[in-house]
C-alpha cells in the first residue's frame, strides 16, 4: 500500500521547539502577568479616610 504523499509532505510536520525556546517563552509571559499583575495593585485607589476613635480613659489607668 503506497504511502500518502501529504503526510510525508514538509507542511504537516510541526517544527520541533527548543526547551530552552519554551522556558524563554514561560519566564517572559510570567514577567509580564507579574508586571501587570504589579501596575494594577499601585493603581489600585484603596486608601479608606481616617477615624479618630476617642474613649475615656479613668485617671487611675494613666499611670500603669
């Protein structure tokens, strides 16, 4: 039985990725989710406004 000339034909192979290539590729897709991931907190507005909690203290408690 004769092979098939398209699978044996150079467009149906997937050219092989280095390691290194995909570890490049997964550190700099890291980078940039860390990066984001660092501008969106710093632009994040959550500074709640101050409220001064007052409460007596008896004369007795100052001094311990």
């Amino acid at each position: 039985m004769p092979r098939s000339t398209w699978s044996n034909s150079s467009l149906s192979r997937k050219p092989r990725r280095s390691p290194m290539a995909r570890l490049v590729t997964v550190l700099a897709v890291l980078l940039v989710v860390l990066v984001g991931g660092m501008f969106f907190l710093a632009s994040r507005d959550d500074d709640r406004p101050v409220e001064r909690i007052e409460t007596v203290v008896p004369a007795d408690r100052i001094g311990q």
